[in-house]
C-alpha cells in the first residue's frame, strides 16, 4: 500500500507573508544586481567585490530560507494529512494477519512438496543405480560377443545361444529405458513444482516483507514527522528572525549599492574623459607614425640613391686610384727622365759656359782685330802710293802678321786647328818677330810699326765692342780669308816665288773689297 500524494492546500497566514516577504525581498536583490556594470576606480571596485560577496551571501541565505520554507509546508501538510491515520493502521494490521495465515499454507504445501522431492530424489537415484549395472552388464556381454566372434564355424553355436540368451535381455533393457524415461519426466515435473513454489513462497515472503516495512515505514514516518513539526516550528521561528535580519543586510546593501552606483557614475564619467583624452592621443600618435613613415620612405629612398652614389663613387674611386697608381709610375718615369734631363742640362749648362767663355774671347779678339783693321787702313792709305812689287809684298807681311795674331787670339782651345798645319802655329803678341817667316829682313821695320799700332788698339778694346754685331758678317768673311791667307802662307813656303805673286794679286783684291765694303757700312 503506496502512501498518498500530499494535496495542493493553501498554506496558512504566517506562510503566505513569509512567501510575500521573501518575493519582495529577491525581487528587489534582483533588481539590484540586475544592473549592467560599470568601469569604476580601484576603491570602487573593491567596495563592489565586497558588497557583491555579501549580495550573494544573503541571496544564499534567502534561498536557503525558501528552501526550509517549502518543506516546513510539506511537513504539515503530512501532518494534517496524518490525522487520519488510526484507520489505515487498522487496515494495515488485518492485511498483515491475513498475509501471515497465507504465508503459513505456503509453508505446509511447500514442506509436502519437498517431502515428495525427497522421496522423488531417492527413487531417482535408485533407478540411476539399476541404469548403471545394466549398462556394465551389457558392455560385458558386448565384450565377451567381440571375443567369441572371430572363432570359425566350431563356435556358431555358441553364438546361437547366446542369442536366444540376449533376446530377452534386450526386453529387459528396453523397459529400463522406458523406466528411466518416465522417472525422468516425474523429475522434471517435481523440480518445475518445486521452483513454481520456491517462486510462489518467494513472492510471499516478499509481500510479507513490504507489508511490514510499510508498516515500520509508517510508524517511522509518524514519530519523524512528529518530530520534523517541532524541528519546523523551532526552524520557522529561526528562519523569521534571519529573515528579518536579511532584510536588514538587504536594506544595507541597497544603500551600499546606491552609493556604488553614484560613484560607477562619476568612474564612468572620469574613464570616458580618460577615453577621449586617450582616444586624440591616439590619433595624434597615429599621425606621427604616417608622418615618421612617410620621412622614414623617404629616408630609405636617400640611403638607396646614396647607396648607388656610393657605387659610382667607390667605381669612380677605383678608377682614380688605377689613374694614381698609373700616374705615379709615369711620375716615377718622369722623374726619372727629370733626372736624365737635369744631368743632361747641367752637362750642356757646362758646354753652355764653356762656349761662352770660348764666345767672349772670340768677341774680344774679334773687337781687336777690327780695330787693328781700321789702324791698318791708314797704313795702306800710306803705303797704296807705292809701285814696287817688293814694296807692295813687304807691306803685305804686316797684314799677314796681324790675321795669324788674331786667329790665334780667335782659337784658344785645341778643337779649331782641325788640319794638320795649324798644330805648329804660335801664338805671338802683336810686338813681337816672327823668325823664319818668308816676308824677309823688310819685316821687322813694318813690325816695329805695327807692333805700335797694335799696342794702341788693345788699349781701346773696350771701346770697340759695340760694334761687334753690325759688323759679323765682315768678320766671317775676314776670318775665311784668314783661313785661306793662313793655309796659302803655309803652302808659299814650299811653292816658288811666283806663284806666290799669282796668290797675293786675288787675296788683295778680296781684302780691298773687304775694306770698302767696312767703309761703306761706316
């Protein structure tokens, strides 16, 4: 027997404004909490973590509260429903006894039947004993049939009888069978009756066993909720009080969460002017960055050209060095040939002097030879009245005398004697005899004079340079006739007298054309 349902009854007065109360009070909670949350600051925030711990403390509480509340309900609603139990008890009590006195005919029937089992198991096993020596029978007559089989015609009559012996052992066998089959159906009926009663005593004593603990379950049921009602008054009473002071934490919390809630304002306020100053600096700093990119693209863009420029710089570099090193082995030539040139230089620097000094004593000699030049021609002035050829040769020997003077006043170094002839000459000074000339004894006369007029001209040789210059070609000429007076003196010596005479007449006109020729120009 299943207890009954509890009934859907209203609760009473003091419940329902429990109910009221705890509705409101979560309601307003839920309100509370409901509220989308906000940036605040950390004095704030934690103000908040704490009143939130203490919010869902009392939210526990109230549904702890709730909790107690609905079974205290459930409680007396059992105990209003356990009023009328004395009668199902009574009921309880006369189903019990009618389940006993069933319970003690299913023990009767199921002690017969086991007696019957028993007698049944003996028979079962007396008929398994009969089975077993008439299989060890017929094996032993099987055995003694295979001995006896192979022996020939004298051992067929034998056979014979034993056949007439096995026939009706054979009957005796089959009804054996027959026997134990029908024992075996009545075992297996026994043993199907004696399982249908272990199952029918079974279910008996399992009624048996639920109809008393229901009934304990129902006395159990009564005294625990006799107890349960006091324990719910004692916890109703309890739980007025913590609602109460609920209500209390709840108004608390409220207050506490109005102030939260003005500061999240004034935090969210703040943080969204942090934002906004964050925001601009974001974008200030993000223009920055196109503005630093933009100069870093045109920073790469120089360092690339620079790069190329240095390439070209590096190649022309490479070029200017080959340039260098093939100008510093020219420079090393050149100085080289500087050197060969210096020292050609300073060879012919010599050569210059030499020649100079050569030069100046030729203008020298050459100055006095014009001058002796002039005096002589005075002296032929003098002398051109006379008809003699004799006088006419010995006025011939000064001017002889004078050109080899100044040929070798003119060739002071051995380079200018070039035949074999002009080795041999001596220099003489104008005052001075020439011995074993071929101009006579008459020579010495005219050379005191000329010896005189020579002595005059070197002392104004100064004053006779200047006219070096306009008269350089007379004085080429004067010195081939030199030459050619000085080679013909030399070869007179060994030629006779006269062609001596054919020799002076052309050497005197060219030396009388000579003289106009000076006159002319003066």
């Amino acid at each position: 027997m299943q207890p009954e349902k509890p009934s859907s009854k209203k609760s009473p007065k003091w419940g329902r404004g429990m109910s009221f109360s705890l509705d409101s009070s979560e309601s307003k909670a839920s309100n509370v909490f409901d509220r989308k949350p906000s940036l605040k600051s950390p004095s704030s925030l934690e103000k908040r973590s704490s009143s939130e711990e203490q919010v869902s403390q009392l939210q526990e509480e109230l549904r702890k509260a709730k909790e107690e509340k609905s079974r205290v309900l459930e409680d007396l609603e059992e105990l209003k429903r356990n009023k009328t139990m004395p009668s199902a008890s009574v009921n309880l009590e006369k189903e019990v006894e009618k389940a006993k006195g069933s319970e003690r005919k299913m023990l009767e029937s199921l002690i017969e039947q086991t007696k019957q089992f028993e007698q049944t198991k003996m028979s079962l096993e007396e008929a398994k004993l009969e089975i077993r020596s008439l299989q060890e029978s017929i094996k032993n007559l099987e055995g003694s049939k295979n001995c006896n089989g192979g022996k020939g015609l004298a051992k067929s009559q034998s056979d014979r009888d034993l056949a007439k012996l096995q026939d009706p052992f054979d009957l005796d066998v089959i009804r054996v069978k027959q026997e134990i089959g029908m024992v075996t159906k009545e075992l297996r009926l026994a043993t199907a009756a004696e399982e249908k009663s272990k199952k029918a005593m079974d279910g008996l004593a399992l009624a048996l066993k639920e109809v008393s603990t229901e009934a304990n379950q129902a006395k159990e049921r009564l005294s625990i909720s006799q107890t349960e009602l006091e324990r719910v008054r004692s916890e109703a009473s309890r739980s007025r009080a913590m609602l109460k002071a609920t209500e209390e934490k709840l108004q608390v919390a409220e207050e506490e969460a109005k102030k939260l809630k003005s500061e999240a304002e004034d935090s969210v306020a703040t943080w969204n002017e942090k934002e906004n100053g964050f925001i601009n600096c974001m974008k200030t700093s993000e223009e920055e960055i196109a503005n630093l990119r933009k100069e870093n693209d045109k920073l790469i863009d120089s360092l690339r050209i620079s790069r190329e420029d240095y390439v070209k710089l590096r190649d022309i570099l490479k070029h200017a060095v080959n340039e260098a090193t093939v100008v510093k082995e020219a420079l090393e030539i050149a100085r080289t040939e500087n050197s060969q040139l210096k020292d050609l230089l300073s060879e012919k620097e010599n050569a210059y002097q030499s020649i100079k000094q050569e030069y100046e004593c030729l203008k020298v000699s050459e100055a006095a030879a014009v001058d002796s030049v002039k005096e002589l021609k005075g002296f032929l002035a003098a002398t051109s009245n006379m008809d003699c050829p004799d006088t006419d040769y010995y006025s011939r020997s000064p001017v002889s005398e004078v050109k080899e003077s100044r040929r070798s006043e003119k060739v002071p170094s051995d380079r200018w004697g070039g035949e074999s002839g002009t080795h041999n000459l001596k220099r003489y000074s104008r005052g001075e005899s020439v011995t074993g000339s071929l101009y006579g004894p008459s020579v010495e006369s005219s050379r005191q004079v000329f010896g005189s007029i020579s002595n005059v001209s070197d002392s104004r040789i100064p004053s006779s340079l200047h006219t070096y210059d306009t008269e350089a070609s007379d004085s080429n000429e004067l010195n081939r006739i030199d030459r050619t007076t000085l080679h013909g003196s030399m070869r007179g010596r060994e030629s006779s007298a006269g062609e001596k005479k054919k020799q002076k007449k052309p050497m005197l006109k060219r030396f009388g054309e000579m003289l106009r020729r000076r006159s002319f120009h003066t």
